[in-house]
C-alpha cells in the first residue's frame, strides 16, 4: 500500500476508508457511518458514535496491560528536573483531577480555560476534561492578561486551571496575576481556579481559588464520560484577520481518528517508541503531538520545558533526544536556526547517541532550505517537512514516511494527505495549471479531526473558510501544486504573519498601536528575521501636532504591545512615517510595505497614488538602522 493507492481510497470511498482507519479506536458506540450531513456549513464525522479520548489516551493501554509503560517524561532544563509517569500514574492522577473537577460542578460541554506552564499537569488537566466530556481551551502563556480576558469571554468556561508560574531563560512569569487581571478584565467570571503551586513562585490566592494538589487529594476518581462523536473535544483559539481570535473547534471522533491514523502513517512510530514534539501546549502542535496523538497510540510523550539555547546552551535538545531514546523528533524550524545561530557546527552534538531517532519533523511555518540541510547533513537523519494549521489538527501535506518515503524536494512539504483534496485557485475560483501560484483551498469534505466550525461564530466560520470559494476550504495560504503533485507553500493571503512558528495577526498588533493617543494611523508588516522566520514591524503616523521625541514614543508603543498582546507577538521595531500607502478604496497596501521592509524590490502598483512614500518608508526603516535581507 503506497501513498497514492491510499489518498485514491479516500478519496473514492471516504466511508470505507475513514470507516476502516475508525477500528483502530475503542468506541462505546461504533458510528454506523462515517460522514453525517447534520444541517450545518460542512458534514460532520462519525456524529453518531460514543466515544471517550481519555479512554483511548489513558485507560485503554493500561487495560491492555501496559499500565508500567511510561506516558510522560517532564524533561525540564528550566527547573533541572527529569520526571516520569508510567500510564497507570498518568491514569491515577487524571481521573482524581476529573474528580476534582466534577465536584465543583464541572460537567459535559462546560468549558475550561488552561493557562500553564509546560508541566505534566497541563497534559493532565486537557485529559481530565476530555474524561468527564468538558471542553477544554488551553492559552499560551505568552500571552498577556487583555488576550486571556478575550478567551474567557468568547469561551465562557466554569473553571480556570493555572499554575503560579512560568519559567523563561531571563526571568519567572507570574501567571497567577496574570489571570487575576483578566478576570478583573473579563466581563464573565468562571465559578472556580485551580491553581498549581510552584516552588519557583508561589502564587497569593483567593476566594476562588483552590489548591491543585489538595484538591486531587481528597478527590474521588471519575470515570470516563462517553460523549458523542461529534462533540467538541476542545477549542483553541488562533490569529485571524482582525484582532478577534478565532475558536477553532476540534471534534472528538474525527480528532481521535485522524491523529490515531498519523501516528502510524506520517510519523513511522510504534507503540511503545517515544515521540517528542518541543512546542507548548499552547499551540496546536502541542495539543496533537504532545498530549493527544502520542498518547492515543500508546507511545511515550516527552513533554519538555525549556528553550533549544540558552537553557542551558545549544546542545539540549540533542541531550532530550539521546537520554530518552527520542524516535520521531517534531519541532518548527526556528528552534533549529536558533540552534545553528549559536552552534554553527553543532559542535554540542558530540557525545550524544541519537541512534533511535529515525526522523526528524518540522512544521509550523515554511522551512528553508539552508536549515534543512544543515540539520541533515550535522544529523545525518531525514527531515520532513509537512504543513498544516490550528484548524486542520493534523497534517495537510507531507511526507508519510510511515506509509511510503517519497522523494524529498527541498522547499515542498511534499504530498496531500489522504483526505485532502488540494487545488491552487485562481482569484474567481479556477483551478490553475500545475506550476502556476495561486490561493491553496481544500475540496469539501475536510477529512475527520478539521474543524468543523467556530465556537458560537458559525457566521464568521463561513465568511473565513468557505464563502470565497464555494464548495472548498479556503486555506488562507497561497502557493503552488507542481508537476509531480509536490504542494510549496509560499506565502498568506490574509493579514496573519508568522513569528518564531507563532501565528500572530497584524490586524490584532495595529489595534494595539492604534490605542496609543499620538499614533494616528498604523500599519503591522512582517518582516525578515534570521532566528524567527518574521517578526512584526509597526508603522505609525504621527497626530499632527506631536512634536515628542519619535524614541519614546516608540518605546511606548512596544510596551503597549507588549501588555495588550504578551511577549509572545516579539514586537520590538517601530519606524515613524509620513505616510501609509493606500489605495484609492483607502485600504493600506500592506504587501507593497512588506516587501519594502524585506528591502526587496518593489514595484509600484498602478494604485498607489503617490510612490514617492515608498521612498520614505524605505528611508525612515533606514534611520531605524533595520535589517535588510
Ligand atoms: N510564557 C511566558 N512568556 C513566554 C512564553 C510562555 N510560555 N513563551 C515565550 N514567552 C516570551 C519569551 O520569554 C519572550 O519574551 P522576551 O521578549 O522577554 O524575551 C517572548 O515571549 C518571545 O518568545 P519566543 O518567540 O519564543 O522567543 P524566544 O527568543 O524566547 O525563543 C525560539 C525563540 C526560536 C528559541 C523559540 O520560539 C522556540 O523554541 N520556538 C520553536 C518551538 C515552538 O515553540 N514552536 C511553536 C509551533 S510548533
Ligand atoms: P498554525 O495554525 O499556528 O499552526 O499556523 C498555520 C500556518 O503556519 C499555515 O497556514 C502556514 O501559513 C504556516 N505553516 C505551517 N506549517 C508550514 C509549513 N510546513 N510550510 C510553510 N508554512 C507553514
């Protein structure tokens, strides 16, 4: 079976197909059948089955007699501690959490927001809602306290799990005060927190606050709750065009399915073998390949809390993967730039067995050529490229080199992954010829584990991904399918960029800056960077009248984004302008201004009315003293 005969299958008989890849899952209630039109925007998968994800991550391998097996190793260079947890813990400490949870009232389709650190118990509370069927939120703690307030309020949950604090190379975050100011914040108020302790940094707490390791103490164990498959497993909240993230839903059967289906197809792991994806289970990398995926297939997870440099240095990650015997390695390409920037020779390789690592995996945002090589030719290992998003949950195109190892072309996440059905369109929705760049839209149906809309914004679900091309998906990318069906990624066609494997919206930045009362108009470009892929750069127009130095208010408008976004939006450059190009409509040109902050060529569009701002863009970047690439 190679990889085309299967993505033939699915997509001729996507019943059968996805019906057959359903029996690698236990179910209370096998589906009848697969897809289901239930009324709504898209079909929904395997809508009439019970099933349990906790089950199926946890308990089900420990009634198969593995429960020794470990589940999770918190490997922490930010607190110099290794941990371990067998499945039968994992299973002990989850159902007495879920417990916990029940008896405050938690129950089916209520939601929970998880704001933590990368500790095991951040693993263990998106179990334990998956347990008792609560729908959990987790948000990045990266981001600032107005950021958490707006989750809260869209996701409206009854609980709050947190941890006192998180650790960065140069200092504690106090998270604890960080979500006490978005409750203040947040026009809905959750019944209860549970708050994780850390020696790091104790956090002060308060009527509704609860000790997280009391509360398990004195828990009664829950049991695991079936839910339908279609119910929303959980929702994650990601960048869109303006500065309202968006809830993607994930659905419960589909999720379970389709991550099952990857493990063994596009990661080449066996039950057992450990994976480790170095993400934050913040993003959508951490919910599938640190928490779910590995889990439901019965393999180790390493759930790792530090940096790839300076924590302590360049050589971390390959010491993860030598003392855990790491067998598929998952990371975005930033970390290994990060890496080569500080150690070009990989000189800190030395010493370290990377004998059971089999592949090496990157995703999250376009993977250069120069560090794919680089990290070839210093591992000697293969590695894969594949693309996806918060929406998808799994792969859309890649290299399944469990299923078959296709040839590798440099720069191409490789192939569609069964299921999807991927065209290049053209601005009125024609396909292009094969070569030719275009927007990337999915043929309907999604296969199972795909949103199959927005919490409580079916409206916005439409408008976003299916009212531009009907009948398709629409990606948000643009790029190109070649003459071998090799999919290339080049760009967004939104206002989303890309920051560290960070999915930011500029629309978001501007509505920060736009808060600042000397800054009359705004722009958020991304820019060129050589460790993060991108980073943004704020473009202001002055209030006329302002006569204050440009330096502080610069500075003043880093912190302000830095407190309405978090430190994650990496937002430190700020150029004053005269001007903003526009066009006639009097929408800003924002591709024009990138591309003048990448210092590539421009060519002026016959729109704008008055090129001579391209000129002072550049100048003004100029006096800044930025990068040019
Ligand atoms: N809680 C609080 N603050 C956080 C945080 C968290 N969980 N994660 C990041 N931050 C802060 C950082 O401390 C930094 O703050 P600073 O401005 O005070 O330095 C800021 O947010 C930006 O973080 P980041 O973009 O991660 O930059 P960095 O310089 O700390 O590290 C990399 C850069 C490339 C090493 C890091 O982003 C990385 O390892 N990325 C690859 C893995 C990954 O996360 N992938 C995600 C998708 S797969
Ligand atoms: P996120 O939803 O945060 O995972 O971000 C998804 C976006 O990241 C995609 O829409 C792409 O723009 C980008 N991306 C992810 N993986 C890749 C990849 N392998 N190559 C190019 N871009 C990628």
């Amino acid at each position: 079976m190679g990889w085309k005969s299967e993505w033939e299958r699915a997509r001729s008989d996507p019943e059968g197909f996805w019906m057959e890849q359903a029996t690698a899952i236990d179910w209370v209630r096998m589906p009848t059948k697969a897809l289901h039109d239930l009324g709504g925007p898209v079909p929904e998968w395997f809508a009439d089955g019970a099933v349990n994800t906790c089950w199926n991550a946890v308990d089900r391998h420990v009634a198969a007699g593995h429960g020794d097996r470990l589940a999770l190793i918190h490997d922490s260079p930010a607190t110099e501690s290794v941990a371990r947890i067998t499945y039968a813990e994992l299973q002990d400490r989850v159902a007495r959490l879920a417990g916990a949870l029940r008896a405050r009232g938690v129950t089916t389709g209520d939601r929970v927001i998880i704001y933590m650190p990368m500790v095991p118990e951040a693993v263990e509370g998106m179990l334990a809602c998956a347990r008792i069927g609560a729908i959990h939120s987790v948000v990045f703690g990266g981001f600032a306290a107005s950021e958490l307030a707006v989750r809260i309020d869209d996701a409206k949950p009854v609980a709050v799990l947190a941890g006192s604090c998180g650790i960065e190379p140069t200092r504690v975050v106090a998270y604890k005060p960080l979500l006490d100011d978005a409750l203040a914040k947040a026009a809905h108020k959750p019944d209860f927190c549970l708050i994780l302790q850390r020696d790091e940094l104790r956090s002060e707490t308060g009527p509704r606050d609860f000790d997280w390791h009391e509360a398990i103490a004195q828990a009664e164990p829950a049991d695991c709750v079936p839910v339908a498959g279609n119910h929303p497993a959980y929702i994650l909240y990601t960048s869109g065009t303006t500065g309202a993230p968006k809830g993607v839903v994930r659905p419960t059967g589909g999720h379970l399915v389709a991550l099952e289906w990857s493990m063994t197809n596009v990661y080449d792991v066996a039950p057992g073998e450990v994976f480790w994806a170095a993400s934050d289970v913040g993003w959508v990398v951490g919910h599938s390949y640190i928490c779910y995926a590995p889990l439901i297939h019965g393999c180790t997870s390493v759930v790792f809390e530090g940096k790839p440099v300076g924590m302590p240095d360049a050589g971390t990650f390959w010491r993860v993967i030598a003392d855990h015997g790491v067998a598929a390695f998952f990371t975005a390409p930033t970390a290994f730039r990060a890496i080569r920037r500080e150690d070009p020779e990989a000189g800190m390789l030395e010493g370290h067995d990377l004998s059971a690592l089999r592949t090496i995996f990157l995703a999250g945002e376009r993977a250069d050529p120069d560090t794919i090589e680089w990290l070839a030719r210093v591992t000697g290992k293969p590695v894969i490229d594949h693309w996806w998003q918060t929406e998808t949950g799994w792969t859309i195109a890649g290299n399944p080199v469990g299923l078959e190892a296709l040839p590798v072309k440099i720069g191409s996440p490789s192939v569609p992954m069964p299921g999807y059905d991927i065209r290049i369109l053209d601005e009125g929705g024609h396909e292009v010829a094969p070569g030719t760049l275009g927007a990337i839209a999915i043929r309907l149906p999604l296969p199972p584990g795909c949103l199959p809309g927005l919490w409580n914004a079916e409206a916005r679900f439409v408008k976003s991904y299916l009212a531009t091309f009907p009948g398709f998906y629409e990606t948000g990318d643009a790029g190109m399918i070649d003459a071998d069906g090799y999919v290339w990624i080049m760009a967004r066609t939104d206002d989303v960029i890309n920051v560290a494997g960070h999915r930011l919206s500029t629309g978001a930045i501007e509505e920060a800056l736009a808060a600042h009362p000397d800054v009359a108009e705004c722009a958020v470009v991304g820019m060129a960077d050589a460790v993060k892929g991108q980073v943004p750069l704020g473009l202001l127009c002055l209030t006329r009248g302002v006569d204050r130095p440009q330096e502080e208010i610069a500075a003043e408008c880093v912190a302000l984004v830095r407190e309405r976004i978090g430190p994650v939006a990496s937002f430190r450059h700020v150029c004053v302008v005269e001007r903003l190009p526009k066009t006639r409509s009097g929408k800003t040109l924002r591709a024009t201004m990138a591309r003048v902050a990448e210092g590539a060529e421009v060519r002026v569009p016959a729109t704008i009315d008055d090129p001579a701002i391209l000129d002072e863009i550049r100048q003004a970047l100029a006096r800044i003293g930025l990068p040019r690439s």
